[in-house]
C-alpha cells in the first residue's frame, strides 16, 4: 500500500520537452518546493532536478495521445513505499 501523505520524498526529477524558457522551470520548481503539501526528507538539500530538451514529444504511429508541442514528466521515489 502506497500512500504519499503517509512519506516524504527523497527526489524529484522533471522532464521538460519542448521550446520553454529556463525562467518558466525556475518558476515551477520554486512553487513546487514552496508548498505545504509536499514534503521533502531533510537529508537531501537538493531533491528536485530538472531536465529539458528542445525536441517535442513524439507519439508512436497508431497511438491515441495528442501532439502537443510542449510536456513535462515528473520522476519521484518517496519513502511511502514499503
């Protein structure tokens, strides 16, 4: 059983894909961190990471999921797991 509320978590990691602005991932990040509700270990003074890359998301052939020129994936690992 996985609850998040029950754990903190030890990393994040975004994925940002697609023409966007450093400024506007500083921004994301700084509010993601800023939040009450999300709760960080304090062993790990540098939980959140991001990445970009330039090239849009890309479907596979046959696939049902819209184009979008601009996506984010979040990766997280939190001590709600047992």
């Amino acid at each position: 059983k996985c609850d998040p509320k029950d754990g903190r978590y030890m990393s994040c990691k975004l994925i940002y894909r697609g023409k966007i602005s450093c400024k506007d991932i500083n921004q994301a990040v700084k509010l993601q961190t800023a939040r009450d509700d999300i709760k960080f270990v304090d062993w790990s003074p540098t939980a959140m990471k991001c990445g970009m890359m330039v090239t849009p998301m890309v479907a596979p052939s046959g696939c049902s999921m819209s184009k979008t020129k601009k996506s984010v994936v979040s990766l997280v690992n939190t001590t709600a797991v047992r």
